[in-house]
C-alpha cells in the first residue's frame, strides 16, 4: 500500500489509454506511455494543476462530480469507477463493520449439501474460512489450503494446477484491489498485500496495474493430479449477515467429462479419507 492509492490509481488509468482512444490528436514526442496529464484535464474539463495536485497527493478531496467527470475521461468501468469513489472516501461506508473471520454452523451445513461441487467461504484477504469435502479434494495438490492468493503465487503446485496460471493470478489480484476499495481499514488485507509485493515479483508487477474487479461468475480450468484436466464455472456469493465472507461454488456441466472427474475426484478423496482414519 501507498500513502497516495488515488493518485497511483489515476497514474495507472492514464497510463492505459493513448489519444487516439479519446479522440485526441497526438502530438511532440511522449516520454511515459499513455496520456499526458494536461490531456487528462482537458478531457475532464479541469484546470491542469488542479488534476496534477491530484496525482501527486497534493489534493486529496475531490468532489463527487470531480470523480465522475475523471472516471468518465479515463473510460473506467463501473468497477474501477466504484473503487475511484472509496479512494476518494466520497463513497458512502455507514458503519460497515470488520469482515467476520468465523463461519456459521448453518452456513458449514450449506457447503455440505453441495455434494456435486466445491464449496467455500473466503474472507476479503482470500482465506480460507471454510469448504466442504469435494474443495479439499480439488485443492489437494497444494498440501495446505489456507490462502487462494498465496497459494496462486507461492506455491509451486499452481503453475501446473491453473491451467491458465496468468489468467487466475490477474483475477486474484484484481479481486485484492476491490476488497482494499470495499475494506479499507481492514488490518489482515493490507498486511497480505505488503507480504505478498515482497514475495513475489509477479504480484507486485500485477499490483502496480490498478487493475480492479470483482467477478462473480468465470470459468476456470484446473489441471488435476489425479483425475486429470477439469473445466469448472464458479460462482461467488456474498453471505449475508457475515460482513466480508463470500460462497465460492466450483462446478462442472453436469454428465459431461469435467462432471465425471470431479465426482471420482470425491470419491478417491472420500477413499483416502477412510483408509486414513483405519490406519489411525
């Protein structure tokens, strides 16, 4: 984190867009990619300085119809646009409380009525609060199931377990930078983001872009140890009553080849379980 969020993000918008994909004619030689701040302005109908101080942290409240005519300037969508308004503290908070880090006995009950998929509750830092048996089993290959973001950049299994590694570690971060919009005074996020941008040079590349989303709904193909290649779709839900926590559903089209390995992906799981407690 950076004492200047708004600033970088505007930087890393403006870095994005060239003239020609705003209408605007190009001209002199360009030291740094993207528009220049004075471009900005102009399309933003604001004096130059004034959008300069906002970059470099020298202004940091800008109106509400400020955000609107910068966000529209630099082509954000409404995620990126909704972030922009929390950097800014114009968006409205309440007395939203602290993500809550404990999972309810009825909401374990619901993961485990999903015997056909992989089921689990994260909080805003990408832990892992809670997952049913099916979860385990597709996550086994990384040995221990505790962080999505630090096991997609940490731990070696991920290479070969998202097929598309570079698509899923993009999505993670992204994911990150909305929850620091949703969260921002929440202690265990900030400390996940500094650990991680010393880490790993990926992360802290993939940081650096501002890029910000919050899917609810994407496919994802996993390559498995021992079922082989799986495509999924998830679904994230927000659980209400339980500021922070989101259900993350892993499915497969039911029937089909994906459908087929991640029921005997239960089943060798449910197996190896048995044979474990035997032994014990």
């Amino acid at each position: 984190m950076t004492s200047n969020d708004l600033g970088d993000f505007l930087r890393a918008h403006r870095a994005r867009l060239r003239p020609d994909d705003v209408g605007l004619a190009s001209y002199g030689a360009r030291r740094v990619a993207g528009l220049r701040r004075e471009e900005v302005a102009v399309l933003a109908g604001m004096n130059s300085d004034y959008y300069a101080r906002l970059e470099q942290g020298r202004e940091r409240s800008p109106s509400p119809q400020i955000l609107e005519s910068l966000s529209s300037a630099l082509r954000m969508d409404d995620q990126a646009r909704e972030h922009l308004f929390r950097l800014a503290g114009t968006a409205p908070e309440g007395e939203r409380p602290q993500p809550r880090e404990s999972v309810s006995t009825a909401l374990r009950q619901l993961l485990d009525g999903y015997p056909n998929a992989a089921a689990f509750v994260l909080n805003p830092a990408t832990d892992f609060l809670a997952a049913n048996s099916l979860a385990d089993a597709l996550f086994s290959p990384f040995g221990q199931m505790d962080n999505m973001a630090r096991m997609t950049f940490l731990n070696p299994a991920a290479r070969t377990f998202f097929a598309q590694w570079g698509r899923a570690a993009e999505a993670v971060v992204a994911g990150l930078r909305h929850a620091t919009g949703l969260e921002p005074q929440y202690p265990r996020l900030h400390d996940l983001v500094a650990s991680l941008t010393e880490e790993s040079e990926e992360f802290a590349a993939l940081w650096s872009s501002h890029a910000v989303h919050d899917k609810t709904r994407d496919a994802k193909d996993l390559l498995h140890p021992d079922v082989g290649p799986i495509a999924l779709t998830y679904q994230t839900f927000d659980v209400r009553g339980a500021p922070g926590q989101q259900l993350v559903i892993y499915h497969a089209e039911p029937s089909s080849p994906s459908g087929q390995a991640l029921s005997l992906l239960g089943s060798l799981h449910a197996t190896h379980r048995r044979q474990s407690g035997t032994e014990q």
